[in-house]
C-alpha cells in the first residue's frame, strides 16, 4: 500500500494560496494601462493578462504540489516476508598498531602495506558472510568496538576502510580485544562466539594480558581464530646493497597459537592474500545458530516520482517563457521599425 513517511508535511500545501490571499492587492496605474501598442488589433490589454497569468498560476501550482509530495516521502510498502532467522554471529579484530604500515604484502601484483592487504581480504570476507551478524573491533594501544554485531555488511566493510594506522596509538593491546569481544559476546543468551584477530605482532599494552584474555575466553565459552598477518622474506636496500630480512620476527605465534588452540579456535599464517582463503572453509563449516524467524515488509521510496515531474515542468516553465520572451522582442521590433518606416 502507499503511505507518506512525512505526512505532516501536508499542512504547508495551502502556504503560497494563503500568503497570495493575504498579499494587499495592488491598484493598476492609468498609465500602465496606455501602454498597449504591442497589442493586436481588436486585443484588449486586460484580455491578454488574464490569458498569460493563467498558465505560470496553473504551472506554479502544480509544481508546489509536486515538490510538497516530494517532500511527504511516499513510498510503496509490500506485503510481509518472512525470513528465518539463521546464521553465525563473529566479531573481527584488527590490529592498528604501527608495525601494520610496513609495505611486505603483495596484493593484484603490487607491494602494499599489512592493513591494505588486511582490508581488501577481509573485506571479501565480510560479503560471504550472508545470513551472519558480523561486529568489528580495533585496537592498537587499546581497543573499542567501531561496529556492534549487525546483519548490515556493508556499514562494516565502510567502517573497516575508513580506518587508519596510529588511530587509537602505536602499539598493540591483543589481550585487551579479547576482553572487550568477551564482554560483548556475554550481553548476549544465544550465540556461537567467535572471535576473528588478525595481527602482525605481540601483546606490548593493554590492561589485560593475552594469558588473562585467553581465561576469560575459555570461561565464557568464546571460540577464537588467531590470523599473524605478514610476510616472512623482505628485500631491502642499504648503502651496501639489498639485503633479505624477516619483517615478521616480532610476531609472536606460539602466543597466538596457544589463544586460539585453547579456546577450541585455529591459528592461521597470512604471509599473502591468497594464504586467507583457508579460514573461509573454517568458518563456513561453523553450525550456524537458528533464532526466531524475522518477518520483514519491503519498502520502495517514491519521492524522485514526483520530484523528477516537478523538475520536469520547472524545466520546460523556463524554456517555454524564454521563447515567448524571444518571440515578443521580435515582435517588438518588427512594429517598432513598421511604425517608424510608416511615418
């Protein structure tokens, strides 16, 4: 059926009739009323104002009509739609700290930065994720949730790439993510808790040890899937020419090994994109959680219908009075050389 979001905008509709209605009226002045020698003959001048006040009136009208409509928000509500209710429901964390700025990954065959590489893969991970209620977390010197659990996808793929390295410090607070995914996963009764970390190094702040994090997960029944993101061979060059280092030596994979086996969850080495693709098949074979079927109604918005026809008129109210203004002065001109040409 149809309906207006905004029906309270109706009460404006009469506004331009009342302020017309309520405007002094204005006296013609005898000498406006000599001043007809454009006319054709046998044309009273009172005739032609009549005749060309009527269409701009009816024009007007018809465009503040559509506008008021426009601005009601019609929409189109369809019948219910029932949609069950199943689905896993995870949070991500992603480390922010500095170390995620150094350029050892290779994405689409050029060198990024650890957390270029970390959105773009997560971010194709977060579209396969249909049916679940996904949260997000980031953390660096300490951690807050940017995006609570939630079926909208997209605000937390937009959420993810908005963020920055240095947003929330230097360092990294791998204990203190736990504890807050814990804390969020406990306000909730039904759930499978399951925690996503991606990081490329070791606990160095936070209030909560990983040791404390992992005790806490263990109680609280939340299952963890540790990610060390970086890669293992680095060429740089120095004075002495290009040496091979291990750019991931600070990170610290039997802590992350020992998270994630304890809490029933599995540790993953992502030295590239396509080393990602495993916990895919992990994740995918969680037993979902079933909940209480949903019923939803689609809406369709309405409101660029009349607004394109009022644009619409607008449109052609503006060429059609710069023709008729074209027009006149041609006409115009044409008696007034007539006129001098006859005397």
């Amino acid at each position: 059926m149809l309906e207006f979001a905004w029906w309270w905008v109706f009460f404006i509709l009469p506004l331009p009739f009342l302020v017309r209605l309520l405007s002094p009226k204005t006296t013609t002045s005898p000498m406006v009323a000599l001043r007809v020698p454009a006319l054709r003959p046998g044309e009273a001048a009172g005739e032609q104002r009549t005749a060309s006040a009527k269409l701009p009136l009816i024009l007007s009208s018809l465009i503040w009509i559509l506008l008021v409509v426009a601005a009601a928000r019609p929409q189109w509500l369809g019948e219910p739609i029932s949609i069950p209710n199943e689905g896993r429901e995870m949070m991500l964390a992603v480390d922010l700290s500095g170390s995620m700025k150094i350029d050892d990954m290779q994405l689409n065959g050029r060198q990024v930065n650890r957390l270029a590489m970390t959105k773009s893969v997560v971010y194709d991970f977060i579209q396969r994720r249909v049916g679940d209620r996904l949260g997000l977390i980031l953390f660096a010197d300490t951690a807050y949730v940017q995006a609570p659990l939630t079926y909208d996808r997209d605000t937390v793929s937009t959420l993810l790439s908005e963020a920055v390295i240095g947003l929330v410090g230097e360092q990294t607070a791998i204990g203190d993510a736990i504890g807050l995914a814990v804390k969020r996963f406990d306000q909730r009764d039904e759930s499978n808790n399951v925690l996503i970390l991606l990081t490329d190094g070791q606990n160095t702040a936070g209030n909560i040890t990983p040791e404390q994090a992992k005790e806490l997960a263990i109680s609280k029944g939340v299952k963890v899937y540790t990610i060390g993101v970086g890669a293992d061979k680095m060429l740089i060059q120095s004075f002495f020419g290009s040496r091979q280092i291990n750019p991931s030596q600070e990170l610290d994979e039997d802590m992350l090994t020992d998270i994630a086996t304890s809490t029933g969850g599995q540790y993953f080495r992502a030295r590239n994109a396509q080393e990602l693709q495993a916990i895919y098949q992990q994740l995918d074979a969680l037993e979902p959680i079933e909940g209480e079927t949903r019923k939803m109604r689609p809406l369709t918005a309405l409101f660029h219908l009349p607004l394109s026809l009022a644009l619409a008129l607008s449109t052609l109210w503006a060429l059609v009075s710069l023709v008729v203004r074209f027009v006149r002065r041609i006409t115009h001109s044409r008696q007034v050389i007539e006129t001098e040409v006859s005397h």
